[in-house]
C-alpha cells in the first residue's frame, strides 16, 4: 500500500524526462515553435484591431511586418554592437594582453596565482575568434527568424478557429481550462515584454551615457549591447556589466576608472533590474529569482542564445498552468515570488 502513491509521481517524473530529452533533440523544430508561440500571444491583439478594420490578408501581414520590424532591430543591434567590438579587438589585441599580463604579474606579487590555471584559456586571438563566432551565429539568426515567421503567420490564421473548437462541449472541460490559461499568459508576455522593452531603453540609454562620461571607446556600442542583452535576464546584464569593464582595464592601463565603470554599471543593473522593473511587472509577474536563475541557464543549455531568450516566458506559463489544477497548484505557489505567494 505505501507504493501506490508514488507511482503517479514516478510516472510523471518519467514523463518530464522524456519529453525534455524530445525538446533538446528537436530543438530546430521546437524552439522556433515556441518562439512563434510567444510572439503569437503577444500580437495577436494588434491583429485583432486590424481585422475589424481591414481584410483578414492584410491586417496579417501589417501584423507580420511589425513583427520582424521588432526582431531586426534587436537582432541588428546587437550584431552591430559586437562586430564593432570584434574590430576593437583585431585593432587592439596587443593593448589588451599587455593589460592581461600587467593583471597577472600583480596578482603574483600578492601571492595570487592565476597564470598557470587560465594562461593556456586566456588568449587575445581565441577571445577574438569567439567574438566572430558569435557574429557568425547571430548573421546565421536569420534561418530561424524565417521558421519563426513562418509558424507565426500560420498560427494567427488558426488562433480565431482553434478558439472556437476549445469553446466546443465535446472539449470541455478541458478546452475552456486552456482558453483561461492562455488568456492570462498573453496578458503576463504582453506586460513582461513591455516592462522589459522599457528597461532596455533605459539601461541601454544611461550605458551609452556613462560610456561618454567616462570616456570609453564604443560609448554607442556599449550601449547597444547593454540595450540588446537586457531582455536576457541575469546572463544579459551579467555580460553588459563585465565586458566593458575588460575594456576599460585594457583601455586605460589602470584599475581605478575600470573599478568606477564596474561600480557604476552594476549600480544602473541594480536600480533598474531590482527596484524599477519589479514595480513596474507588479505582483503578476513575480517569480522566485532561483527559478528565474534556473529557466535561464536551463533553457540557454537546451537551445543556446534562443533558449536564454525564452526560458523565462516559458517558466511564465509553466507557473499560469500550474495554478489553473488543484494538484499542480502548489508548484505555481512554490515557483512565484513572495508578492504573489502572500496574496494567494
């Protein structure tokens, strides 16, 4: 009798593990599948309001051409912003290893030892092919936007239709569960990427602006860079903090403007990532920061630089599903943020 209970778990912990085996071996198919998803539920209201003003066509291609307008800008901008850095890089290699090896030779003196554990990872020509890759991979970006695309303007044509099945008796009472459940997610993506859009404009802005106050090289890459990574959280702001302040070491041959860049970069990350984004999402989209570490880092190891993107809207829905069973609705409890918990 004891072993009863566990077998639904087991069944269900067997269940989790497949499918998440099945989503990291098709990732070319399931990642531009829920990218397309995600862009759906946050669109759809703009194709909507065209549709009752235009013919069905043409208020989805409006919607589409919108849509791409959004991702090429960031797409772009960020591809901009490293490529200019992978110039820097071939144009300033010896500056930044005669800083790299001026570090070092400190560090020894203090009895910190570091040479022999990194010297053989740490090379001005690997760092610069690794900032070419990525360029490359961005470049490459443009295969999976087109299947993101694709699926997207399949899906706004079948989201009017697949709402009326689930609205169907033979559905219920499954299908008025999902149309609920749906409805609040589009509601969370539509508020969690327009809190984020605002904070990437001002992180970006006041990056750009503190870059040419303190007389950085790149001030406007910098802050496209910081504009660009900030809709990845933690890993984003993690990278726009720490990739200028190795520059401005290599830049200004001493640590003390490096040390005041990295203080005031960090500042900006923390009134903007802990204090302004959290008011302006509310209580809605408060989620325990483990969980948000965890989706990011989870996700970035599934499907890369597009999984880092997504893994916090995934987790998003994961948590509205969680709370819409009676059995689930404690993992939705567990996963939320404080706000949330208290007021459930």
């Amino acid at each position: 009798m004891p072993e009863a209970p566990r077998r639904p778990m087991t069944g269900m912990l067997i269940a989790g593990i497949l499918v998440i085996a099945l989503l990291f071996v098709a990732q070319s198919v399931f990642a531009p599948l829920f990218f397309a998803l995600f862009i759906i539920a946050i669109v759809w209201p703009c194709q909507v309001a065209l549709q009752t003003r235009l013919p069905r066509l043409l208020a989805l291609l409006i919607t589409l051409i919108i849509t791409i307008g959004f991702i090429t800008v960031i797409g772009s901008s960020l591809a901009w912003g490293l490529s200019r850095l992978g110039q820097w890089l071939f144009t300033n290699a010896d500056r930044l290893q005669v800083a790299y090896s001026a570090a070092v030779d400190w560090l020894e003196q203090h009895g910190i030892a570091i040479a022999g554990p990194i010297a053989d990872w740490f090379d001005v020509s690997r760092l610069l092919s690794v900032m070419q890759g990525t360029v490359s991979r961005l470049n490459r970006f443009g295969g999976f936007a087109v299947l993101v695309l694709i699926f997207v303007m399949l899906g706004l044509l079948e989201v009017g239709d697949f709402a009326v099945r689930l609205r169907l008796p033979a559905a219920q009472p499954y299908g008025q569960i999902i149309l609920d459940a749906n409805r609040i997610i589009a509601m969370k993506f539509r508020r969690f990427m327009l809190v984020r859009t605002f904070a990437s404009i001002l992180t970006g802005l006041l990056v750009w602006l503190l870059s040419i106050g303190a007389g950085l090289e790149l001030a406007a890459a910098w802050g496209v860079i910081a504009f660009a990574f900030n809709y990845i959280p933690f890993l984003g702001p993690l990278l726009a903090t720490t990739l200028p302040t190795l520059f401005a070491i290599a830049q200004f041959d001493t640590w003390q403007p490096a040390l005041l860049i990295f203080t005031s970069l960090n500042i900006i990350q923390f009134i903007i990532g802990s204090y302004l984004e959290p008011r302006l999402a509310g209580a809605s989209l408060a989620i325990s920061p483990f969980a948000v570490i965890f989706a990011v880092f989870f996700w970035s190891f599934m499907w890369g630089l597009a999984g880092a993107f997504i893994g916090v809207p995934i987790l998003i829905a994961f948590i509205v599903f969680c709370s819409m069973a009676a059995s689930t609705k404690w993992i939705a409890t567990v996963l939320s943020g404080p706000e949330t918990a208290s007021s459930g």
